[in-house]
C-alpha cells in the first residue's frame, strides 16, 4: 500500500527533563513543514559473525539505534511582537537559547552547555512515530 506524501504532520514540544514525554498536542505544537525525509530505524550494526554447523543467515545487532528526521520550516515569525514562531521550539532543541521580551522582541543565541531536547510526533499518513530525546542541527537558506 503506498503511503500519500502529503499527509504528513509535526508536532514538536520541549521536554522539561530529558528523555520525558510531554505529549505534543495539534492544536498548539503543530509545525508547518515541507520536504519531511524520515529514518525510521538507523543506527550502527555490528555482524556477529558465528559459525554455524548448517548454513543459513547469521544475525547483526543495531548497536546504537536512532531515528533521522529531516524537513524544512518557513522563517515566519508570530502573529505578535515578543511571542515565540511556532518553529522556536526546534531552534530551542538545535542548540539555541530563546529569549523572549514580552511585546517586544523574541532572540535566540547559539549555546554551549544544558542543551534542551524536544519530542517529536510526526504523522506520515496514518503511521505515527515518537521521537523522544530529539536533539539536531539546523541550518538557514535564504
């Protein structure tokens, strides 16, 4: 069965303790994406390479898996000065502190130590995936 890639949707939220689910909700953690790219199950493998008295296949073990979650975000900003974009949260998980001064202005500022993490939703026509620790990178293109 094919899957439609236009039904897709993220959800992001940031954890207050890493590792936590703080179950994202549509109505207010909905992020508007474009070119969603996943890897639903990545990781380093490692052949285990028995001998066997028969012959058949031999196992591996993914010894560090992980998921790899990629798209585009529009730079928008909020409806209102000194309100957080909607997009925010995972600029708060690549890395960057959010500074918000009420009614005037929102800044973000690359840091160095108690990085934040976020937990991910994303829907890809009716199969839904947890990210929960989900930390990454983010780049502008202008």
């Amino acid at each position: 069965m094919p899957f439609y890639a236009r039904n897709q949707i993220v959800l992001a939220k940031i954890e207050s303790t890493y590792g936590t689910d703080p179950t994202p909700v549509e109505g207010s953690d909905a992020i508007l994406t474009k070119n969603l790219q996943r890897t639903i199950y990545d990781g380093n493998r490692v052949q285990r390479d028995l001998n066997f008295p028969y012959m058949g296949n031999d196992n591996s073990i993914n010894t560090a898996p992980f998921v790899t979650v990629t798209f585009d975000v529009e730079l928008a900003g909020s409806s209102a000065a000194g309100t957080a974009p909607q997009f925010g949260v995972l600029l708060r998980a690549c890395g960057l502190d959010e500074t918000v001064v009420a009614s005037t202005s929102v800044t973000y500022a690359p840091i160095s130590t108690a990085f934040e993490s976020a937990t991910l939703y994303y829907n890809y026509d009716g199969e839904m995936q947890k990210v929960i620790g989900a930390r990454g990178t983010a780049t502008l293109n202008m």
